[in-house]
C-alpha cells in the first residue's frame, strides 16, 4: 500500500509543478518595453539602441541579449566613466527584479548594434528580438532617429 | 605611480586654480580652467585630408573633443548635446567650431570622419593625426586614451577622455564640460564666453 501512496505524491507534486509552471508567465511576457529607438550613424559604423524595459510581473526577469536579422551582431554593453575616461563593458545578464524597471539610453546601457546588412535611414523602424533567461524572447520594433536624436 | 601622483597633482591643481582668472566673476555651469589648461595648439589632418592647426580656428570659440567614430553610445551622445546647443545659440553658433579629434586613426580615415560629424552639425570638424600628432595632444591637455584589444571580427573599443575643451577666440582656455551639463547649459555657458571675451 505503500508504493502506490508513494507514486500518487510523486504524481501529484509533478502534477503541481507543472500547473505551476504554466501559471508562471515567460519573462518576454512580465515585461514591457517602451521608447525604443536607434540612433543613426552613417555609413557601416556600430550604432547604439535604446529602450525602456520594466517588469511588471512578480518575479524578477533577466535580459540575457539579443538579435536582429538586419545586423550581423548584437551586444549589450555599458557606457562606464572612470575618472574622466569612457569605456565600455560587455554585459552578459541585465535582471531587473519586479516591479522596477531598467532604462538603456545614451551614457549608459545600450544595445550595440554592428555589422549593418542592408542601408538603414533615419525613419526606418527595425525589428530586434530581446532574449530572456528563461528561453523566452520578444521582438520590437525599433524606430531609427537622426544622429543628434 | 608617479604619472598617476602627477596626474593627481595636475587635477588638484587644476581644482584650486579653477575660478582665479579674468572672468572669476562670471558663473559657468562648466569648470572655468582659465590660465590653467595649456592654449589651443595642434597639428592634423581634418576631415578633407587637409592640414589643421589651430590658427585655421582664430576668432572661433573651439570646443575640442576627443573620441572615435567607432563609438555608438558616449561620442553621439557628445555630439548631439553640443549640435542642440549650437542651435539653441541661433545665429551666435556661426562664431564657434567643435572640434572631433579622433586618436583612433586607423579606422577614422577623413571620409569616414566627414559622414559622422556631417550627420550632426556643419559646425563640428573632424580631424585626426598621426601617433605622434595626437600623443604630443594627449600630453598637453593631460587626456589618456588607449585601444582596446581586437575581438575575433577585429572590433575594438577605445578608452577615451570624456572632456570637452573649451577654447576663447584667442585660443585661450576657459572652460571643461565634463560630461554632465545639458544642452541648455552647455549653450548658456558659451553665450556667457562671447559676452566676455
């Protein structure tokens, strides 16, 4: 009698887990962005993307990247200052816990969009898909601005 | 050690002198380094490949700036504060030049230079130089830059001075916007540089 009380907890606690795991929304689905744009430089030269991504869920979501059919590579990267000098840092995971939000914009977190495919203007809206930890992904569409915003 | 205790030096200085020129009377939002940070002097190459030095910019009020074209978030930023600044100014704009030097030579040929500052302002100049050209710069104006090590595709970033230089139309230093003032402020500041020359 054992077994088979054994067997229906594993059962139900699988089964638990999984409903829960289905209650639990994707991380593209707790965020949302806004004031995304891209500003335009010339030529083949890496541009910078911006946005506004705030969690309006109940756990926390992590930017883990992201990727765009009309650039060959997609970074997100930081802006640091140091005693007066700028450089740049990789950044692999961006979490933003619930309820907060996250602004990439000039100075300080960007997307650093290289390797154009195709002439982009100013006007132009390209579409870049954000990935989270959790697998989930979601594309938006990005609206090209002139070089001094 | 002993450049960065110079440096500190140099800083320190540069702190305590701030204010003790002519116009010690007259509020900027930038930092007023008159008679402490040595007078415009250079020799490179703009934008056209042409040969630029500073007498080319007598009677303008030079802002000068070092960067990259290379560099998608800081530079533009830069950039496009000073080009609403310069319009903010109206016709008072036509008496200043920005002036982009890039120490990222290799990549910044003269073409490449003019598409960048030309998608801002007609009133900002690139120019770059050779090695020597822009380190005998870096020493005078005390600004440190360095290239990053290539990653697989040859990309790299560049470590830059994030200042902007402020010259009088005599060639004279008179104010360093360090990165924090706005538009407004950085026009308000040059308006306040003509009416005191």
């Amino acid at each position: 009698m054992r077994l088979p009380t054994l067997v229906f907890a594993i059962m139900a606690a699988a089964l638990s887990l999984t409903v829960a795991n289905a209650a639990m929304p994707q991380q593209s689905e707790q965020a949302s962005i806004s004031h995304a744009w891209i500003r335009w430089l010339p030529g083949k030269l890496p541009m910078a993307g911006y946005f506004t991504i705030t969690n309006s869920g109940s756990s926390k979501v992590v930017l883990t990247g992201a990727a765009s059919r009309d650039f060959g590579k997609v970074m997100m990267h930081e802006s640091v200052n140091k005693g007066g000098a700028e450089t740049m840092r990789h950044v692999a995971r961006l979490p933003v816990p619930a309820g907060e939000h996250r602004s990439f914009a000039p100075g300080g977190y960007h997307l650093m969009l290289m390797q154009r495919r195709h002439a982009i203007k100013v006007g132009d809206t390209l579409g870049i898909t954000l990935q989270f930890a959790d697998g989930s992904s979601k594309k938006i569409e990005f609206i090209v601005k002139g070089a001094a915003g | 050690m002993k450049t960065v205790a110079h440096y500190l030096a140099a800083m320190l200085s540069l702190l305590l002198l701030a204010g003790c020129g002519s116009d010690s009377q007259v509020r900027y939002t930038a930092r007023n380094v008159t008679g402490v940070v040595a007078p415009l002097q250079f020799t490179l190459t703009d934008e056209d490949a042409r040969p630029l030095a500073a007498r080319d910019l007598r009677d303008k009020i030079v802002l000068m700036y070092f960067g990259y074209t290379h560099c998608p978030d800081v530079c533009p930023a830069t950039l496009a504060r000073v080009t609403h600044a310069f319009k903010d100014l109206g016709a008072d704009a036509g008496r200043m030049r920005m002036l982009f030097v890039s120490v990222d030579p290799k990549r910044d040929r003269p073409s490449v230079l003019k598409a960048y500052t030309d998608a801002f302002s007609p009133l900002i100049v690139g120019a770059t130089g050779t090695s020597t050209q822009l380190t005998d710069m870096a020493r005078r104006y005390r600004v440190a830059y360095r290239l990053g090590k290539p990653d697989a595709n040859g990309d790299y970033a560049v470590y830059h001075s994030s200042a902007i230089f402020v010259f009088d139309g005599r060639g004279q230093a008179r104010l360093l916007i360090t990165g924090t003032e706005t538009a407004p402020e950085i026009a308000a500041d040059l308006e306040k540089l003509l009416a005191n020359p």
